[in-house]
C-alpha cells in the first residue's frame, strides 16, 4: 500500500512538474530517467507522451519503449504484446509501427506461449511489410513458430554440408 502510495505521489509530482513541456523534452528526460534506472518514472513519463501528444512524432516510440518497460521490468507481457499492437494500428506509417507488429508477434510467441497469435500477428507483418528490414526474419519465425531452440539448432545442423565438404565445392 504504501509503495503503491509512493508510487502515485512520485507519478504525480512527474506529471506537475512537466507541465508545459513538449514531447521531446518529456522523452528526453523519460529516457535520463531509465538510463538511471527509474523505470517507474520513466514509464510515467512515456504513458504521458503516448496519451497528452497521440498526435506527436514521438508517441508510438514512447508506446514501444512503455511495452519494453511492461515486458522487461514489471514481468507483464501481455500488456506489452497488445501495446506493441497499439502501435502498429495507430502507427502503422511509422518505423515503430513495424517493429510494434514484430515485437507483438515475438511477445505472443516467445514470452506468452501463444502461438495461434504470434502466426496471426506475424502473418500481418508480412502481409503489411512484405519488404521491411524484418521481413526475413519474420518469415524464419513463422516457419520454426514452436520449436524449441534445441530443434532449431539440429535443423540448422541438419541443412549444412559437412565440414569437410565446404572447402572442396
């Protein structure tokens, strides 16, 4: 209770104290926040941008860098996976917008165990990004969605020539 207190008093005096501040200047110091470990205080100043600027260049990396905070920081995935969507149906022209659906997919996949929406989501990317930087790698994901590691590995092993074979073609 009184860490929760804390909490809301730290938000709000944040939230006061930044009144008449731009987009910028709240990411900026959202970012020195989380640079010195302040995640808290960072996201309240992320959640800020993403809410009192929806209209800003800056709200879709602050909705990516709030999802990072939910998924890294407070162990919340599934809140990060529908905030990484957010960005990509708010922002889908932005460079987050992409990498929100990435990230989504990965979340549903690898965080979540959620496979059904990670090949959803990242079936969208590659029907919404066909030639984005991911775009790849979106295509290995969805082909290997389920496999452990282990198997990824022995598959990747399994499709290489021998050792000695490569220096002789």
């Amino acid at each position: 209770m009184i860490k929760q207190f804390a909490l809301i008093v730290t938000a709000m005096v944040l939230l006061i104290g930044c009144s008449g501040q731009d987009a910028s200047d709240l990411m900026n110091q959202a970012a020195d926040l989380q640079q010195d470990g302040k995640n808290t205080e960072a996201l309240a100043l992320y959640e800020q941008v993403a809410k009192d600027f929806a209209d800003s260049p800056e709200a879709p990396q602050a909705m990516f860098r709030c999802a990072l905070i939910y998924v890294n920081e407070q162990q919340d995935p599934v809140k990060a996976a529908t905030t990484y969507e957010l960005i990509a149906t708010k922002y889908p022209e932005s460079e987050w917008g992409h990498k929100g659906l990435f990230a989504a997919a990965y979340t549903y996949a690898n965080e979540i165990n959620n496979l059904e929406r990670a090949r959803e989501a990242y079936q969208k990317y590659l029907k919404e990004y066909p030639d984005s930087s991911m775009a790849e790698t979106a295509r290995f994901e969805l082909e290997n969605l389920g496999r452990s590691p282990e198997e990824l590995l022995q598959s990747l092993q399994e499709s290489q020539p021998p050792a000695a074979d490569i220096g002789n073609e």
